[in-house]
C-alpha cells in the first residue's frame, strides 16, 4: 500500500479514503464560493438609498470610486422637473452617484456631498402645503426623495436671492434645506473649502 509521508507520521492512503476526502473537499470549497458569493450580493444591495439607482459595473472600467479619497462634490440644481408630477431628474442623478461611492466601498464620512438649488430649481423646497398653492393643488414629488438624501448625509442648501426674486416665505422652505445668501457665495466658498463643482443639473 502506498504511503505519504506528513507531519513525521506515516498516513495509509486508502482509494476510499482518498475518494471521501476529494468529496469533502470539494464540498466546503462549493460552500465557501457559495457564502462568498451571497455576502457580496447582500453588500452590494445595502445602499444609502435603497429607492435610488447605481451605476451598472463595467468589467475592466479603469476608473472606480476610490474609498481612500474623501469625495467634497458640490452639485448645483437651476432647472426644474419637466413636469410638475415629476422628481427632478438632478436629484435622481446626484442620488446615483452618492450609491455608487457607497457600493465600491466609499466609507460615509468620505461621502460629503452637497446639492445648492437656485433659479428654476428653487421651488422644489416648497413644503407640500405651499407647492400646493403655487401649483394648482400639485404635490411636491422632490419631498420624500429629498428627506431620504438628507438622511443618508447629503447636505441641501438654497439660493436666497431665489427666494426673494420668487417671494418665498421662509417658514414654507422644508426644514431638510438651509437657507443661504447666494448660490454663488455658497458655491465658490465651498469651491475654496476643497469641494469639487459639478454643474449642469
């Protein structure tokens, strides 16, 4: 009978045994590729804001969302949806990208992430009586989404220069968005803060 020699001890290497042991083997690999596999689609589903999309993985992409990087974006929203049921399509795009640094791993308090509504964007902060009355009854359909952002750590700032030039009564502003002087001011001191601006939403 064959033998091998391990850890000083002679082992018999039975056919039998040897069968059971590939068997085995085999077994807790199936099991380990098995639990791997289901801890990382439990990972990826675990999003900041989970009604929200992410970007699709693109094999080979060259470019990811780094988590050793703290990510300082400030997103700049002056259009409106294009229809008054609608949620702005900025919101739904910002909301993206900020699951999209959570799903490859970018820890939240390197997410700081903040959104400055002005000009055709500033109405979205209407808490829903006062949407109502500007808008023929219409619902605001930016509140859920907006609380849920402002939960998941996104920071909402608006233009008060808007809100004069569109006579907004202050204590109408959802409580989510802080009130600033001027989009410009805001933006260009976060600019000097290290924040990167992404325009054009």
């Amino acid at each position: 009978m064959p033998l091998i020699q391990r850890r000083m001890r002679e082992i018999p290497v039975d056919g039998g045994f040897v069968k059971k042991l590939s068997i085995f083997a085999v077994s807790v690999l199936a099991a380990l590729i098995g639990l791997s596999g289901s801890a990382l689609a439990q990972s990826a589903q675990i999003l900041p804001l989970p009604d929200s999309p992410v970007a699709t993985d693109i094999p080979g992409a060259r470019e990811l969302p780094d988590p050793n990087i703290i990510y300082k974006v400030v997103f700049d929203i002056s259009k409106s949806s294009p229809t008054i049921d609608e949620v702005n399509p900025g919101l739904i795009s910002i909301a993206r990208y900020f699951n999209t640094l959570a799903k490859y791993g970018v820890p939240a308090d390197h997410r700081k992430i903040v959104i400055v509504l002005h000009q055709g964007g500033t109405e979205m902060i209407l808490n829903s009586a006062a949407f109502k009355a500007r808008n023929d009854g219409h619902d605001n359909p930016n509140i859920a989404m907006i609380r849920s952002m402002k939960k998941a750590g996104i920071d909402f700032r608006v233009c008060g220069q808007a809100v004069l030039g569109r006579k907004i009564e202050t204590d109408t502003i959802m409580p989510e968005i802080e009130l600033d002087l001027w989009a410009l001011t805001t933006i260009t001191n976060l600019e000097l803060r290290g924040y990167i601006h992404v325009a054009g939403n």
